[in-house]
C-alpha cells in the first residue's frame, strides 16, 4: 500500500485525438489527484517516433485545456527521458534481470510460426537466457531482453478488477532495449511512474496484462509496485466496441458540439462510475465524492442523448453573462448583440441543449429587414393573419415605453378588443419577427428587438 501523497497521471499516446476514454481516464486520474489533496502528471507517451505527432500533441493539450484538467507539473515528454531507460535497463543486465538476445529477425520468426503451427501464442522461446554470453556471434546485433520470472505467478491487486493472477510461464521475456539501443514501452513506463513518483495508476483495462509485465519489472528493480486501477473500456449504446460509428470522436469535436465542459466532465464521470443516482452534479461535487471503490466493474456504454440531455442542465445552471459569451465566441456573428442575449438569456436557454440551439434561438436578433422566412413559419402568415398584423402594428407604434409588460399589456388589450386568442395572433407575429416556428416567448421577443425594428418587420409582411 501507498503512503504520502497521492500522485496520479495521464499518459496518451500521441498518435492520434484525445478520444473520449482517455477524457475520462484523465478524469479520474485528475479527480482521484483533486479529491486526495495530491499531484495531478500528465505524461506524453512519444516514444514511438514514427507514430508520434505534434498534431497529436496539441490535440491532446488543447483536449486537456477545455476539459479542464490541469496537470500540476509541465507535461513530460517520455522520449527525452531514453538516457534514463536505456540506464535502467542497464542495472537490469547487471543484476541479471535481463540478458542480451542474439536471436535474428529469421530466427524469431521461425519461433512464430512454430509456435504458430503449435497452436500456441507466439512467444520467445528463451534461446539466450541461459545461454552462455561467450558464444554470442561476432559483431551481431542484439537486443535487452527481461529475464521475466518462470514459476509462480504474479498478482495485481486491482482496485476495480479485484485480485488478477496471471501465471508467469504466461509471460515470455519482453524486449526492454532495441538492437539500435532505443528502450521499448514497457520498461519506459516502468521507469517514468516510478520517477514521476506516481502512486496510483488509473488507466483503460486494456492494460491488465501490461501491469503483469510491469509488475515484474518493478519487483525486479526492488521498487514499490503503485496502485493499479483498471478501467473497463466504454462501449457505444448498442454494447458493441465504441467506435467513429457510436459518435467516439475527439474531444474537441464536443466542444465543436457546442457542449460545456463541466457538462462533459459530468457526463464522462458517470461512465463507469457512480455515485448513488445522482446524474446531475458539479465539478465540485465530483471530487469530493470520487473514489475508485465505486468504479464499475462492467464496461459503460456511450450515449450522445445522454450527453446532450446532460450538457443541457448544465447550460441551464451556467452563468447568463458567460453563457452570452461563449455563445458569441462559437457564433461570432452574434456578438454584435452580446448584451441582448445576456437578456435573453434565462429565455433562450430554457430548452437548449447545446450552444447552437442558443445561437438559433437568437439569431432573429441579428437578421437583417426583410427577414428570410422559413417555410414552416410562412405558413403561418395568412391573408387574415397578416391582416391581424396589419392592425396591431399602429397598436405598437403609439406605445411609448418598449418593454415586456407594457407591451405584453397592449397586445393583450388589443386581442380582447378584436375577440381574438393569443394562439390567433403569436404563429404570425413569430414568423414576421423571428422568420422561424420556434422562438423564445413572443412578448419576449417583440421586448427584445427594437420598437423601430419590429415595425419594419412587421411592415415588411403586411
Ligand atoms: N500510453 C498508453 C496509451 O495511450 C497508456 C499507458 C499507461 O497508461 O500506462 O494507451
């Protein structure tokens, strides 16, 4: 067990976007750091060079940003860190936890096949482990192989898996230095967390069988094995693998979305985890009750209603002025009228479930005379609807102070008068202020525009 503070990281891979698993696996990884008062690391696992690229890098860093998920420290960048694996693996040979391994492409693929034929996994058959190093050829490039334990078994004591027992003749003896001397990812890993001082490893399940292996290592080092916790993977709302096809696209394309991302942080949390039926919570909340205990241990499924239906309450709660804002920042032709929306704010957002139905909702703010109708809402505009228009607008001109309630007050004493309903006038008066069917309330939004614009719009109909 772990004692002192807690440190956790993150460590994509930077071959690609910051998808929504490893969102959530930063998460937890940052809630579980939050909640015990400990470090939060991020970590660039760019070992792979070919794969690695700074697009990805910046997509990660960008994700992470938005998300909210500061990491405590500057990010590490794992292949500046090779002097020290290849120095690791090093006391691993001189200890003899590990070995060189003169075996050639021709004669490691022989093995696969044979074990192939065999039925079996593919696997090194330990050709130099015991062997003699004098008889190694001449000049032949060789690779650092780990001399991984034979008998017994190894025990990861997961804190969402339980107790895994992996037997160690499961496990072959895995190349920790290339023949060009380049350190492999498994010993890379090994050595970062235990130089970063991490003591909790949150990550995907699809790493179980990595932390046997890593297991291994550490025990070999006679370093502390951290704390593991297996994730299991997310999958799309049909049960299948999540896939492009389920909406697993990459962070940023939620914040394209217009989703907020204390939304998103709400919404990932409950994938895989819980906390009695709350769904609905804060930032805050989150942390404070985030534990590993409650992570479950089948694998969550991905739900974009979910999310959205989510993301809506959240837009509900958010602050009027910040929400007109981030409104303005997505649909920049709206920030002419900022403050108007900051109005109408507590209005447009009422049904909203992203901040493009907040834009749509306020865009007859912005539109131009004579305002594009829509054919759902031209419906509306009969002869005798226009007509009825025709008669309320001097109804507005003569009225003196343009705001909800006197206005409210006119149209209302002009339907008595006429012995209309408000259903016989709001369709059309929507369609010739708004040019759309839907529309924040219609007081609120013959309040909204200006006196002298809504004439004209209403002229422009009659
Ligand atoms: N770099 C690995 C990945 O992106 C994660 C390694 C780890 O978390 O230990 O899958």
């Amino acid at each position: 067990m772990v004692s002192g503070p807690v440190v956790t990281r993150f460590a994509p891979s930077p071959t690609g976007f910051l998808h929504i698993g490893g969102a959530r696996t930063a998460l937890f990884s940052w809630a579980f750091a939050r909640h015990h008062g400990g470090k939060f690391l991020l970590r660039i696992e760019d070992t792979d060079r070919a794969r690695s690229t700074d697009a990805a890098i910046e997509a990660i860093l960008d994700g992470m940003a938005w998300l909210g998920l500061d990491a405590d420290d500057a990010p590490v960048f794992q292949h500046k860190n090779a002097d020290r694996h290849i120095e690791i693996a090093q006391t691993l040979l001189a200890s003899g936890h590990a070995y060189k391994c003169y075996c050639t492409p021709e004669e490691i693929e022989a093995m696969r096949e044979a074990a192939r034929a065999a039925g079996k996994p593919p696997r090194y058959d330990g050709t130099w482990r015991d062997r003699d190093p004098a008889e190694a050829p001449d000049g032949q490039a060789y690779v650092v192989r780990f001399r991984a334990p034979q008998e017994g078994h190894v025990e990861i004591n997961d804190c969402v898996q339980g107790t895994v027992t992996i037997a160690n003749d499961q496990l072959d003896d895995l190349i920790i230095l290339r023949s060009d001397n380049t350190p492999t990812y498994m010993l890379s890993v090994v050595v970062d967390d235990h130089d970063m001082g991490v003591t909790h490893i949150i990550r995907g399940d699809d790493h179980l069988t990595n932390a046997a292996r890593q297991i291994q290592i550490y025990n070999a080092l006679g370093w502390q094995v951290p704390v593991f916790a297996h994730v299991p993977l997310i999958h799309g709302s049909d049960g299948a693998k999540l896939s492009k096809r389920h909406g697993a696209l990459g962070v940023d394309a939620y914040r394209d979305m217009g989703l907020l991302p204390e939304a998103m942080r709400n919404y990932l949390a409950r994938l895989g985890w819980s906390h009695g039926d709350d769904e609905i919570f804060t930032t805050e909340q989150f942390i404070a009750w985030f534990g590993l205990e409650a992570i479950g241990k089948s694998p969550a499924r991905f739900d974009t209603t979910k999310l959205e239906n989510v993301n809506g309450h959240h837009i509900r709660r958010h602050d009027d002025a910040a929400l007109a804002a981030l409104v303005c920042a997505s649909t920049p032709e709206l920030a002419p009228v900022q403050a108007t929306l900051e109005i109408a704010m507590p209005v447009l957002k009422e049904r909203a479930k992203n901040l493009h139905e907040i834009a749509d909702m306020g865009r007859f703010l912005i539109s131009a005379r004579p305002i594009e109708i829509s054919e759902k809402a031209a419906k509306a505009l009969t002869p005798e609807a226009r007509a009825r228009l025709g008669a309320l607008r001097p109804r507005l001109e003569a009225l003196e102070n343009w705001e909800h309630e006197p206005i409210e007050a006119e149209i209302r004493a002009f339907l008595t008068e006429h012995d209309l309903k408000l259903g016989d006038i709001a369709p059309a008066l929507r369609a010739a202020l708004t040019g759309t069917p839907v529309s924040p309330g219609i007081f609120d939004v013959v309040a909204l525009l200006e006196k002298a614009e809504v004439l004209g719009r209403l002229e422009d109909q009659i």
